[in-house]
C-alpha cells in the first residue's frame, strides 16, 4: 500500500516537473530565438543615421582599433535609442558590420541582456526592480496596479504606442558628495521603477557622460570614467504612486527622481537622522497602499 502511494506520488512530481521544464524552456525560447516578421528581418535597411554616426565615431575612439568589439554594448545602446527603444536584427547586423565581427558575436550579447529590447516596447518603457529587496517591500504589487491601470501584460505596448512595463533587476542611484559621484545600489529605498524614455529617440544622447568628480581636484588630473547615461531611479514608490507617475508621463510632466516618500531625505530614515541619545523609532509602515 505505501509502495503504491510514494509510487503515485512520484510520478505526480514528475509530471509537474516536465510541465514546468516545459513552460521554461518554451520562455527562453521565445526570448532567444528570432522569427523574421515584416518589421523585423534582415532584409530591412538599417544604419545609424548621420548624426549617430559621429556618435559611432565617438565610441570608437575609447578603445584601440584592435579591439573595436568591445564597443560593441554602447553600439547597441546607440542603435536602440535611434529605433525607439528596440532592436531589429537589421540593426544588430549593422553594429556587427561596424565593429568588424560575425553577426552571431552581436546577437549573443543582445540577447544576454535584458537592457536590449528586441520587440517593440513603448515610449516610455517602466521597469520595475524585481530584486528580492524590491520583491519583498511589494515590487509585485507596483506591477500589478500599473499592469492593470494600463490595460496591458508584461513587454505589451498600450493602444496610443505610449507605455509598456518589464522588469529590471539590481537598479543603482546616484549619489553624490563634495569630491565624486558615484552609482551603487539602492535597495534601503526599496521598491522602486525607472523609465526608460525613447519618446526623444537618441535625440541628446551622448556617450560622453563624465562621472567623476564635480569639482576638477588638482590630484585628479582631469580624469575620470566615461559611460552613457543612466535613466533617474524612482524610489519608495507605492501602487498609488506608480499610478500618479504614468498620468505625469501622459500630461508630458517631468518626474521628481529618488524618494517619493515626502517624510524621507535621499536614503535617509523617515522623520530625519537618529541618535544614540534618542530612543529608537518603531518600525516603518508596513501597508503599501497605506503609507
């Protein structure tokens, strides 16, 4: 009797385990593996435009010309914000033809990452953080509500071509003092979104973003790190707050960055900095849609 019971059982965890090999390997498919569409195949002309090709140029000049492949994710970056926030193979092809390498060396970082979107996504693309701190401070519920305010999945674009939402992990925050700015990560002021904007195209993009020090110190001798820049975090954010910001968006408002909680500095704790000779606050509030 028990050796028919363990029996069934076992073939019952089989059975789901298959079901979701199965789910899984039928997500990686549809993230790895490119189908040519109309508007997405290799016989579609794609090259940077005139002025992104300066902006080629620009990027190129960071590295030696015997390892131009390593430019190969500003590229991307590049062309993406040039096609509206997504990457046809057309422009893969055309990075890989710039930095002398087969196509397949492109697609193979294109697809690693998921800053490279390789469907349509909206103009302002929503990315909330997914991180465990994020998940555990109700990342799922701000993802939810926007799903739900939008009308949408996940990776789906609304009817206007306005927004879509996708999900992001480990988001950084500037931070700044009198000598550097420096990024790191952001969990204490968990959860939060970032919006990647593509209603400009690569209109103002620049490569050329000098994070370093804000002050020319004489020991620094001018240098400093280059990199593109990264989109403004938006932290302590509730399901009512996500909401307000999509309605910012759509009236074309600029977003206020960092904390959207008004009883917070920066990282700082609610009610302002404590002490030793003080006695300790009570735990924050707990309730999302309360706080």
């Amino acid at each position: 009797m028990l050796a028919r019971l363990a029996s069934r059982r076992f073939l019952e965890i089989r059975q789901a385990f298959r079901q979701s090999s199965q789910a899984s390997r039928s997500l990686s498919t549809a993230l790895n593996y490119h189908l040519d569409t109309p508007d997405n195949n290799p016989d579609l002309p794609w090259e940077f435009s005139e002025a992104n090709k300066q902006k080629v140029k620009e990027i190129l000049s960071h590295y030696p010309s015997n390892y131009k492949q390593s430019a190969v994710i500003p590229l991307l970056d590049l062309a993406q914000q040039q096609h509206g926030g997504w990457l046809p193979v057309s422009a893969m092809n055309a990075v890989a033809k710039v930095i002398e390498v087969a196509p397949i060396r492109v697609y193979e970082v294109a697809t690693f990452y998921s800053m490279f979107n390789r469907s349509k996504v909206g103009k302002y693309h929503l990315l909330v953080c997914g991180t465990t701190p994020c998940m555990i401070r109700g990342s799922r519920e701000i993802e939810e509500a926007l799903l739900n305010h939008l009308g949408v999945k996940r990776n789906e674009v609304t009817s206007d071509g306005l927004f879509s939402v996708g999900e992001m992990e480990c988001m950084l925050a500037m931070h700044e003092n009198l000598f550097m700015i420096t990024y790191r990560g952001c969990c204490v002021n968990a959860p939060m979104i970032t919006v990647a904007d593509y209603s400009n195209g690569s209109e103002g993009y620049t490569y050329n973003y000098y994070v370093g020090f804000i002050k020319p110190q004489p020991w620094a001798k001018g240098k400093g790190c280059r990199c593109w820049g990264l989109n403004p975090r938006h932290e302590d954010i509730t399901p009512k707050r996500v909401i307000e910001i999509v309605e910012m968006l759509r009236r074309g408002e600029k977003l206020p960055p960092g904390t959207q909680n008004p009883k917070r500095i920066k990282s700082g704790p609610e009610g302002g900095n404590t002490t030793l000779l003080t006695d300790p606050k009570p735990p924050p509030c707990r309730d999302l849609d309360a706080c």
